[in-house]
C-alpha cells in the first residue's frame, strides 16, 4: 500500500492510493483525493476488502504518517499483519513502487485530470485492464487474473482456425488495447 502524487488541471495536488498484491502483481484498489486522511485510508482498506478477505493477510506499507493509525487500529482489527518498511526505503516496497511507475506511465501522463470522479472512473477502469488484460513479465507474459480464452470466445475457434479474426478490444478510451480470437 502507497500513494501516488499527481496534479488536476488546477494544479491541485492529487493523491492516489493503490493496494497491490505482491504474489501476482494484481492492483486491489486504486482510489483518489485530495485531501488523505487516516480515516479516509482506512475507510478505503474497507472497500478494498469486504467481508472477510483482510483475515490473515499482510499489508506492507512505508512509514508515512498517516499510516500510523491505521497500522496500530484498523489493520489489526481486521485481521491483518502489519509490516512496514525501514524509513526512506522504497525499495523494500518494489512491487507498489513500480506499479506506481507504470500507473504514471500508462495512464496519468497521457490524461489531463479534470476532477476527482473522473479520475477515480479512469482509475477502476485500469485496475480491470491492468489485473485482467495487461501482461505482466512477473507473471510469465500473463495478467494477474487472466481471462479463459474459451470462456471469453462464445464460439469453438480450435475446431476451424481459417474462421478466427483478431479483434481489438479498447481499454481507457482506446488509450491501450487488448486482443483476443474471435469467429
């Protein structure tokens, strides 16, 4: 868990929260403010994970401020481990560090961020294209939750291959694409 910082086009700073699991590489949850509070942090740890799916988990974040709290409270109470990282180490946190870059990369350097809402719809958007249709070199070429191309085809493709076309499926506004057999 960390933040990104980024501008909207008031020049008002935005903070971008992403919880990213460090086995596959899947993005949880990635939401925007303004203004992040401990509260805020920890109602989204509620929305990232309802019910019970918190219970034995461990939350690696870094030693920012805002944390604290939530690293004494609300993590604990959900069950969760809590690990922080050695102050002004990032690279004890790689996995969210990088997806921060690639976030940077492929979404929030080709966008002009009007508003919060828009931000966050852009921001559910790619956590399904990043966890669903992106590949990740972690992962062997795979994204972290992979689509089944027999279950994603409505037709059987293997048995006439000379029918199959390629279809591009547009991701962000056609931002990026993701390609798939299709009859």
């Amino acid at each position: 868990m960390d933040f990104k910082t980024t501008k909207d086009a008031l020049c008002r700073q935005v903070f971008i929260l992403n919880i990213v699991d460090h086995k596959r590489r899947r993005l949880i949850w990635s939401r925007a403010t303004h203004n992040p509070t401990s509260a805020w942090v920890a109602q989204q740890i509620r929305e990232a994970f309802p019910f019970d799916e918190a219970r034995g988990r461990t939350m690696l974040m870094d030693r920012d401020s805002i944390f604290a709290p939530i690293a004494a409270h609300t993590l604990p109470g959900f069950g969760m481990r809590v690990r922080r990282t050695a102050y002004r180490c990032p690279w004890q946190n790689a996995v969210v560090e990088r997806f921060n870059r690639t976030l940077q990369e492929e979404l929030l350097s080709s966008i002009l961020v009007l508003n919060l809402r828009q931000l966050n719809r852009l921001l559910s958007e790619y956590r399904t294209y990043y966890n669903t249709a992106r590949p990740h070199m972690a992962n062997d070429g795979e994204p972290p939750t992979p689509i089944d191309p027999v279950a994603a085809n409505d037709s059987d493709i293997g048995h006439n291959p000379s029918r199959c076309r390629l279809e591009a499926i547009p991701w962000l506004g056609g931002l990026h694409h993701s390609y798939r057999l299709s009859a």
